[in-house]
C-alpha cells in the first residue's frame, strides 16, 4: 500500500456535471464522497472505515476509475473488482453504469491469510460494507439503528428506562463513532475507550461525544455525576480496552451494558496488545 499519490478529495457539488450524464456524476460524487476527509477514517490510504476497509485498490485504481466514469456513455457499464476497473462493456441504457465486486473468494480460499498474500500482491482490497461500494456516509449512517439497538435494550431488560444507566464500550472510529451519540439520545451514559486520541478530538468537535478524560478515575467520575443526577453524558477515555475491562472487573465496576467496536478481529491491522495506544 502506498500513499505517495495522496491528495484531498472533495467531490462535485451543484448542478454542474463532471460526467457525461448523471447516472455516472453519481457514482463519481459517491467514490470520492467516501474519500472527504470530513467522512473517511484515513483518506490518505484510501481507507474510509474499518480498519482496512478501502474505496479504491490504489490511488492509480482510484485516478482510472475516476476517468472512466467521466467518459462513460450511457450504454456502457463499468467493472471494478476489488476496487480496480477492470473493464468497460457496451449494455443499455437502462443498465447499472457500473458493478462492483468486493473480495470474493472461493470458501476453501476465503481466509485471513489467503486475502492478505493477494493484498500484498495489489490483486485484491477489503472493501467492508460501504467502502469499497461508494456508499459511505459516515457515522450518521449507523446513529439511527445503534440507537433502536439501545432503545430496545432498554425495553427488554430496564423497563424502557435508560435513565441513571451507563454503557460501557471500546473503539470510536467510523462505526463505533456512533455510539456515544445514539446513547445519549436513548436516555444512557457511556463510556468509550479509545486508543486514538484524535478520534476522540474527531466525536468531540462533530458533537457525537460530550468528554473526554485521560485516565479511568476521571471517567468513572464523571458517569458516577450523570448516574446519580440520571443526566446522560457520553466519555471518550483514552486508553486501551485491553487494559480497562481488566481493571473493571478488578474494582468490581459493573456497566449496565457492554458493546464492543473496535477491529480487534483483524490482528494485523486492529489488535493493540496491552499497555499500547
């Protein structure tokens, strides 16, 4: 992966088209939306959310792509397969001006290692849900259905009341980012660790997060004043998960829910060891 190519994209506004109709505007204003720094986790790399999940293979991939949705006429659709066009067939009209297929491997083939030997050759890119598809809109996209999730667990197991409740919860990045806000919104506290103080600074100045603490006694401190007061506060707490829930099980601290949104599913590119940030 390279970023010597990087560049701050911002896509087309307005009424003007950049492409010849705008069936293919869209899809353009789409790709280069996802890569907004306003929207995309690292821009830079092409990475829009998750960790590794990319809008484009490569820059070159991404500057191809972009060209070829500028020429494509209206019965022509464009492939890309793992983020690279790899083809332009004649259609119709009324035809999709372009089909996507993000990492697909046969099921024998489809693991970790395999997909990391193919990243490292450039023939393939992790393109999560709404990278690699062009349709990322950033963490709004989620707030509604985290906060029917914690609505509904309100319902089930507090009476429909998240007054004086607190969650507890790891990772503040495209999708985690949307936790503090849907919290608060369903009547509960909540406490986000994070190992990334700027995407604590991100939630705070776009109004998804009202705190931030730098060590554990001050968070606790702070959720204990909105429990008591049943006044809903959301905390980013710098530091690793790794080494908080330990530390809460050993204080004997009980949230009242724990949810979980960091990438440390993927051990090469979002598992911190403890005592790292």
């Amino acid at each position: 992966m390279t970023n010597k190519n990087a560049r701050t994209i911002k896509a087309p506004t307005g009424t003007k088209l950049t492409a010849k109709s705008w069936l293919t505007e869209a899809p353009l204003r789409m790709l280069m939306n996802n890569l907004d720094p306003e929207v995309a986790e690292r821009p830079e790399d092409l990475v829009v959310y998750g960790g590794i999940g990319k809008a484009a293979r490569n820059w070159e991939c991404f500057d191809a792509i972009i060209a070829k949705l500028r020429e494509l006429e209206n019965d022509e659709t464009l492939l890309i397969q793992s983020g690279k066009p790899v083809g332009v067939f004649r259609t119709h009209e009324n035809a999709p001006r372009v089909l996507i297929a993000n990492s697909n491997l046969v099921p024998a083939w489809a693991n970790w290692e395999h997909f990391r030997e193919l990243d490292r050759k450039g023939l393939m890119m992790f393109g999560q849900m709404t990278a690699g598809s062009w349709i990322y809109i950033g963490s709004q996209g989620i707030v509604q259905g985290t906060y029917e999730t914690f609505v509904e667990m309100g319902r089930q197991h507090y009476d429909g009341d998240l007054a004086g409740k607190w969650i507890l919860t790891a990772g503040l990045g495209g999708m985690g980012g949307a936790q503090p806000l849907a919290a608060t919104m369903a009547g509960a506290s909540m406490l986000a660790v994070e190992c990334e103080a700027d995407r604590i600074e991100k939630r705070l100045e776009t109004g998804y997060s009202d705190r931030r603490a730098d060590t554990l006694d001050e968070a606790l401190a702070i959720i204990d004043a909105s429990v008591a007061s049943k006044e809903p506060v959301s905390v980013g707490l710098l530091g690793n998960a790794v080494d908080i829930l330990p530390e809460l099980l050993e204080r004997g601290i009980r949230p009242d829910a724990v949810t979980d949104q960091t990438s440390a599913h993927d051990p090469a590119n979002g598992y911190l060891p403890g005592g790292w940030t």
